[in-house]
C-alpha cells in the first residue's frame, strides 16, 4: 500500500465550501486504524504489529506507536521511549507517554531519571506532583515539606503516590493534633467518610477513637450522641466527634441539630463550639432556613471553608441582610472575594450602604465580561449587555497554517471516526499556546465541519479578538425557529439552553442517560411525546434533530407556563424538575438575580447564569440590539398555593 498524504482528508474538507467525496485511501486505512485500535484494546500485539505497516503516514499513524510500546513500558528500555518522545514532541501522546514513564521511575524510586525528565512535562498531574515532592525529599531537600504543607487541608482524598508525602509531613512533625482534627473536619464537610476514617490514624493514640465509635458518629450519630456520658466534656476526642455527630445530623436535619448543639454546647470548646454552628449554618442556608444567619452568628469568628463561607453570603443575600452580606464578602480570601460573583455582589452591598462610587468601581472591574455577573454589571453602568465588535475572519492562510498542525489533523480524523473522547483530547491538546488569530482559525474550521462544541470552546478562549458569531452559534434552524415560533418562545432563550444543554452535539448522551440537542431524558421525552399526541413515539427517535427540538420546545412552554411565564424559574426545572424549582422560591418577592444565586445545586446554580447570560447574547445578534440581563431575570414572584399545580410535570 502506498503511504498516506501527510495532508489529512480532513484539512481538505474543512476549506472546501461543500465536502468532497471521502477518497479511498482515507476509507482503507480508517479501517485498517479500527482494526488496529480493537487489536489494541483486545490485547492482540500479534495483529496489531502486521497492521502498523499499512497505516504508515495515515494522521493517526503516532498512536500505533503508543500502542505498541505503552502495554510494554515495564520492560522498554530508555533509549526506545526517548525516540518515541522525540518524534512525536509537544504531542498529546509524547505527555501521556512521558507521564507514565515518570510514574513507573518513581514506583521505582529512580529519583535521578525521574528529575531528569519530569521538567519536560507540559501539565503534570496530582501524582506527579507528589512523586516531585517524593524525590525532593529523598534527596534531602528541607523545603519540600513547606510545599507539601498545602495539601495536608486540600487534598481530602489523596492518590497513593500522595499518600508518603502527607504521612512525611507527621514524621516531620510540621502537623501535630490540632491539623489532624482539622483535616477531619473539612473531610467531613466534603463527606468524604473514606477518607476521614484514615485520618483518624494520624491522631496522637490517647485521641484515636476506636473504628465502632467512628462509624457510629458517621452512621448513627443521634444515637451516638444522645448516649455520650455526662462528662466527655473532659476528653477531647469525645468532643471533636460529638462536633462531627453534630454536622452528621445537621445534613439531614439543621434544626435538630440547632436542638443537639445546644443541649451540649457549654461542654465544648470554643473552637468546637464555633465550628459546629457553622456546619450548622451552611446546611441551613443550603435548606434556605430563614434561621442560617443567626447560627452563623453564634459561630462567631469561626474560620470558614470556601462553600461554608460562600452560603453564609447566600443566607445573607437571601434575607437582603446588606450589611451582613458586605462583612462576610470582606472576610472571603481574596482569591475568592476576587470572582465576579462575590465582586458583583459586594458591589450591591456597598450601593446598598450609600457607598455608591466603590460600587461602581466594583462594578467596572468585571462588565464587560462574556458571563452572568459580567452582564449585571453592565445592568448596574447603565450599559445594556452587546456584542463585541466582529474580528476580522481568519484568512486562507491563518486557515492552512492550523488546518495543517498535525494535531488539528489528528482531531479531525478522530471526528470523522466517530471516536468524538479522542477527537476532543487531541483537540484540546492542540490549542495550546495559540494566540487570538489561530484561535478563530481554528474555531472557524471546527464550525465549517459542523463540530459545533469544539467551535464554541475554541472561540471561548479569545483574549483580545472576538467573533461571538463562533461563540453563539445558532445552527440547526429549519427545526429551532419554527419550533420556538409555535411554542411562543424566546428564540434567544431556547438557543441559550440549547448551547448550555448539548453545545449542539446530536448525539450527546449525559451519565444519566439525556439525549440528543435539548438533553431530554427517557421518561420526560415519553411523557412529552404523550402530551402533545406524537404518535408511534419510540425513545430510538429522541436523537433525531427534528424530533428533539420538537420535544424539547413543547416541554420548555409547558414549564413556562407552569412557572409564572418567568425563564430563571423553567431554566431551573429544565435542570433539576419544576418540584425543586417551585420550592427554592421564596416567601416574599425575589430579584432573579439573587433566587439564581442562591439555588442548593451547585450544577443547577451554574446552569442557570450560564443558560440566562447565553440568552442575552443571542437575543442581541437576533435582535441587534444591546440587552439587558437583569430585565430578563426580572422579580420570582413568592411561593404561592398554587405551587403544586401541574405537579404532574417529569
């Protein structure tokens, strides 16, 4: 067979107008790659090794490579996996080759060959990290446990090449019982139970309860709690798991265990005390328990976790408590104080207090920006949220210069094999390093090959030169726009979940089993199917484009309708079902601005703002006018009887 063009098929299709025929060639060694691939995956060396010759100068020819040397790499010698390395430099494969290389030497403890090549890593994960850490502390290095001091509170669940440097950091006594009994709690607030049972182990031995007690404190911890004795005020591991039997109930219950802390309190130390109120605290504003203030409160000074520090401003910001959510933002870390979110809001809390010219420089700092709080400032400015201007189109040869990076061509190939988990590895990969003009390129050639996902990430990470036409892309509308028009639908708005729900991939499948462009899930697109009399409906149909929309607009106009025709409330449904929608309302009128805000699900929280600030920049290419978010999100009106109507809706 002759060697393949070192020009992909896929560079010629994505700079033509219209797709070429797919050349005989391309189709050969497609096949003969799968082949090669299943080989692989079979474990087949012997058919993988008669393939590879037919595959040589074929864009994915650098994985037979790996495969043929990564089930090996025990037994390869340096010399072999440094030649792979060089030939294949800069590329995905050559990092994930280099990084199991430097895995398999520190397994070893071949510290000298490790630190030779692990600076060449161009993004070393958490076990290289910690190898690195290892390897400074074999060679006497005093300053790696300074660097490995970090992690004793951050990194909870730790991989096992992590596991000897948190254990060194007892050895060297830089953690004594109080970090220890720290570590737990914050591994607690995680719930992360696994990991807390081991650091029970690192506890000095007249405070490492027995595994019977820690169970029960984790499984059983009311009737732990209930039968303490009346002086276990005196021992301080009885304290810190009555302080954990505490946080134990308040996640299922914050009021009884307001009733438990109370009960015991004036056994415990302040630390302990402090703590336990608030756990008690976060979980009750996470419930939007009008109480969650005032537990905090009695927590005093108590040093908080980013989450716990986050719903004490949400408790704050949901009562319009100004003063409260002004002092709990000025005691963020700065890091966290730092992100639109919190800037935004200690913007309002300062504009509340009078204190109108730090508000608005508050406000400067983040409008502009392409996201939910970036818009609201803009609201705040008095500038309505628009597109910025258009860069100017990549040229013919800003195109063939990606077009012909052997990673885009790799990815493209991978496209074209339906094997999207490596397309987009190969993808991402690629755009390392690339500056704002070849960033368009590149999200231009994923948009002219209907890669819609891939365009919009692409065209995400411009710094200076924009084209939101990429970013906001507004494909497939022979199905959305009639289907918008006869559900009376904001386009914008159905664009906007559309983007955040699938990026327009139509056969996106999530880890719970949602289909196609609108992420419908099985027993929804049946139960919409049924509604609106789509006859013959089977489930094999929700991938189809035509009848995804269909289905996906007919549910949105129904939760619409069930919700007080207000967006934020059916984005919220759409997410997480119109039940929890309905009950995170308040019980008097609330900005939309704030019920976004203060949603219990992290992942709904995001994907409202996100679904929200989508639908401003869409309306505004549709409309081309500038528009404003907080005239979208608009006032949630308060729980009301009529709450549980249409309780029937999936």
């Amino acid at each position: 067979m002759k060697p393949f063009s070192a020009i992909s098929f896929a560079l010629t299709a994505v700079l033509a107008a219209l797709l070429a025929p797919l050349p005989a060639a391309a189709d050969v060694g497609d096949d003969r790659f799968l082949a090669a691939r299943d080989a692989y995956r079979l474990g087949d060396r012997a058919k993988l090794e008669r393939i590879a010759p037919d595959l040589r100068g074929y864009e994915l020819e650098p994985y037979i490579d790996y495969w043929l040397i990564s089930p090996r790499l025990k037994d390869m010698d340096a010399g072999t996996i440094r030649s792979f390395l060089t030939r294949h430099d800069k590329s995905f494969l050559a990092e994930r080759l280099r990084s199991d290389w430097l895995k398999l030497l520190a397994s070893r403890q071949q510290w000298a060959e490790f630190d030779a090549e692990v600076g060449k890593l161009a993004q070393p994960d958490q076990d290289i990290v910690c190898y690195t850490l290892q390897s400074r502390r074999a060679r006497g290095d005093a300053t790696a446990s300074d660097d490995a001091l970090p992690l004793w509170l951050n990194l909870l669940e730790p991989p096992d090449a992590c596991v000897p440097v948190i254990e060194s950091l007892i050895v060297d006594k830089r953690v004594l019982a109080d970090d220890a009994w720290a570590r737990i709690r914050r591994q607690f607030e995680a719930n992360k139970m696994a990991a807390a049972r081991l650091s029970m182990n690192y506890l000095p031995p007249t405070q490492t309860p027995d595994s019977s007690v820690v169970d029960a404190v984790i499984d059983k911890p009311m009737p732990w709690l209930v039968r303490l004795p009346a002086d276990f005020g005196n021992n301080r591991a009885l304290r810190e798991l009555a302080a954990l039997a505490i946080q134990r109930i308040a996640r299922s219950d914050p009021r009884v265990a307001a009733d438990q802390l109370t009960r015991i309190e004036s056994r415990l130390q302040a630390s302990e005390r402090s703590w336990a109120w608030a756990q008690i605290g976060w979980l009750a504003a996470q419930r939007h328990l009008p109480e969650a203030l005032d537990d905090f409160r009695r927590a005093g000074n108590a040093s908080l976790g980013d989450e716990a520090i986050q719903w004490k401003a949400r408790a704050a910001l949901r009562a319009q408590d100004w003063a409260a959510l002004r002092t709990t933002i000025e005691k963020m870390p700065p890091a966290l104080a730092a992100l639109p979110d919190w800037t935004y809001w200690l913007g309002r809390a300062y504009r509340a207090g009078g204190r109108v010219e730090e508000a608005n420089a508050l406000f400067a700092r983040i409008a502009g920006q392409p996201n939910f709080y970036g818009n609201l400032a803009d609201d705040e400015l008095n500038r309505p949220t628009q597109t910025p201007p258009r860069a100017r189109p990549p040229t013919r040869d800003e195109l063939n210069q990606v077009a012909a990076q052997p990673g885009i061509q790799r990815a493209l190939t991978f496209f074209r094999l339906n094997l999207r988990f490596e397309a987009v590895r190969e993808w991402n990969w690629a755009l390392r390093g690339m500056n704002d003009r070849e960033l368009l390129a590149a999200a231009e050639i994923a948009r002219r090959s209907d890669i819609f996902d891939r365009s919009i990430a692409t065209a995400d990470r411009t710094k200076n030169e924009h084209d939101f036409s990429l970013r906001y892309p507004a494909p497939f509308a022979d199905q959305v726009r009639p289907a918008a028009r006869n559900q009376s639908l904001d386009e914008g708005w159905v664009y906007g979940l559309m983007r955040q729900e699938s990026r327009f991939v139509t056969d996106a499948r999530s880890s719970v089993g949602a289909s196609g462009l609108m992420q419908l899930m099985p027993a929804t697109a049946k139960w919409v199917a049924k509604k609106i009399g789509l006859k013959d409906y089977q489930h094999g149909r929700v991938g189809d484009a035509d009848v995804n929309v269909l289905l996906g607009t007919s549910y949105m106009r129904m939760v619409l309708d069930s919700l007080d025709d207000q967006p934020v409330l059916a984005s919220a449904a759409y997410n997480a079902g119109p039940a929890r929608a309905r009950k995170w309302r308040a019980d008097r009128p609330l900005e939309g601005a704030i019920y976004a805000e203060t949603i219990p699900f992290s992942e709904t929280r995001d994907y409202v703002k996100k679904v929200m600030s989508n639908s401003v920049y869409y309306s505004a290419q549709f409309d081309g006018r500038p528009q404003s978010l907080k005239a979208r999100l608009g006032v949630i009106g308060p729980r009301t009887g009529a709450d549980g109507a249409n309780s029937d809706l999936p």
